[in-house]
C-alpha cells in the first residue's frame, strides 16, 4: 500500500462526523436557498471561520449562476476543487521536512495537552526508519512526567534521548544535544520543549533563549519549527500560534487528534489564517497514525470517498 493510500485508509477509519454531514449535503437535490443555509451552518460548526465560510459561499454561488447548474450534486467537485486549491495555495504544504543540514534540528512547540511529546516519539521512529540517525530532546524540563514520557519512547523506538533532571535549563539540555549530535554524526535532533501555558511569559523567555542557543551553534537555525495542535481546540489554535510565533518562527503544523470528535474545517481554517504548511496529522494512537499531510488527499478522502 502506497504513503497516500494509507493515508487515505487512515482518514476514512476515522469516521469524522463534521466531514460527513458536509459531503452529504452534495446529493441529487436541487439548489435552494435551504441549502445555502445548510452548508453554511455546516461550514461555520466545522471550524472553517466566518470569513473563509463567505469566500467559499460567494465562489459556489458564482459557479452555480455562471454554469446554471441545479443540482447540489454538481457542485462536489467545484467544492473540492476550492478547498485543495486553498490548501495548496501555501508554501510548503504536502512538502517533506527539510533537512538539509547535518544536524538537522526540529522543535517542536505547543501547550501541554495536544500531544507534543508523543509526537516527538512518532516522528523519530518514523525518520529512524528512513535510516536517519535520530537524538530525542528532553527540553521541557518543567514536567518530569514529560522527560520520563521522552525516555521511555527512547527505549521503545530505540532512539537515544538527552535529557537533565527536572527544573534544569532547557537551553543547556538543547545544547548538550546538539554537542552530542555533531560528535556522534547524527542528522536529525528533534527537542521536545515546555507548553504549559503559552501566556506563562517565563515559558516563553525559555523558549527564546533556545532558539537562539540553536541559531548560535548551528548558522542556518533550526531546519523546522512545528507547531503541534490538537485538532479539538478549534479556533484557539491560532491564538497559540500567534504567540509562540513570536518567540520562535513557525515553520509548519502537525495537527494531532484528528478522528471523529475534530472538526474537518480546522485544517481550511489553518492553511487561511496562518498560511502555514500542515506537515503531519494525527489520526490515531499507533507510530504509523501519524501521517505525511496531503492536500488532494485529504479533501478527496473526507469529501468522497465516506459517503
């Protein structure tokens, strides 16, 4: 099975309930103004925002004049038309992770709550089967669960973890990674770092002294930063965007939790407002569940192919 047929298998298994009662609104009715309203409603219950909700409104309406067309149903693949071709509209979407530089260095940032650190565990397996030699980062150093949580994904993906004892500088723990790193020839360091609460302002002081440890002893700076965000949160994912945004350059987004209690939109809502390539989602508890994000993919998967 190919990297988009999982992929596509992974997105149907969920079984999103917003996402489905969107695709059914597309049937063999004829276009009225109940159901405008409809798709409407459904649109703004999924997390796809007012603003974005009216764009996608006036272009359907548009089309619908301009080609006479009756039927709902002859507006699926204009609909799914837009929403890939709004995804696809921003830079790096559906692009791999670049990691050019040796070490390459990824943070991973983002409150407490939404999955960072098994994320962390996730995506080292999965850069350790591309034959990738991967060090883990214990940087939230607020938590002791949080660097226990680390060490125990080492031993289970067999992946080395550097970590310090809880309280101790985050920035010191980055740093003996990166000394590690560059002795041990690895080409990956993915640190796992604090989140708490993203308004904590002494979190976020911590934050800033990382990133710029990182930029002072590898010249490019970090090859990515990764916002992780849990599909459920909906729209207050962009108020945490925005402020760990300031302290540390957001590179992409993995969205975590995406199953049948999330709502579809959140991922439009993204690619609009943040203009930020989603890179993995979420879909499920096992390593494999984290998945490359795909823009035809995911549209097609939710839009069609559940009905």
């Amino acid at each position: 099975m190919s990297l988009l047929s999982k992929f596509s298998h992974k997105l149907k298994n969920t079984g999103n309930k917003w996402t489905l009662g969107l695709s059914n609104l597309f049937s063999e009715e004829p276009i009225t103004d109940k159901f405008w309203i409809k798709l409407e409603e459904q649109l703004i219950l999924g997390d796809v925002g007012i603003d974005l909700t009216d764009i996608f409104l006036g272009k359907l309406k548009q089309v619908a004049i301009e080609q006479r067309i009756s039927k709902t149903s002859e507006l699926s693949n204009v609909f799914t038309n837009l929403l890939i071709d709004l995804l696809n509209s921003v830079p790096g979407m559906g692009e791999p992770l670049r990691l050019e530089t040796k070490p390459s260095i990824v943070v991973l940032i983002g409150v407490n709550g939404s999955g960072k650190t098994t994320t962390v565990g996730k995506l080292a397996s999965q850069l350790k089967n591309e034959n990738k030699k991967v060090i883990m980062v214990a940087a939230d150093t607020f938590r002791a669960a949080a660097i226990d949580q680390l060490k125990a994904w080492g031993e289970k993906i067999s992946v080395r973890v550097i970590a310090q004892k809880q309280d101790s500088d985050p920035a010191a723990v980055v740093f003996d990674a990166i000394m590690s790193a560059k002795t041990s020839g690895d080409d990956v360091v993915i640190v796992d770092t604090a989140g708490r609460l993203h308004t904590k302002s002494n979190l976020m002081e911590e934050l800033a002294k990382v990133y710029r440890l990182i930029q002072r002893e590898i010249p490019e700076g970090p090859s990515e930063v990764l916002i992780v965000l849990d599909a459920v949160t909906g729209q207050n994912g962009f108020l945490q965007a925005e402020t760990f945004n300031k302290v540390m350059p957001i590179t992409g987004v993995i969205l975590t939790k995406f199953d049948n209690t999330s709502k579809g939109g959140i991922v439009l809502s993204i690619a609009d407002k943040l203009n930020l390539p989603i890179r993995y989602v979420g879909l499920g508890e096992n390593i494999e569940d984290l998945q490359p994000f795909n823009s035809k993919t995911f549209v097609e998967s939710l839009l069609n192919e559940n009905k």
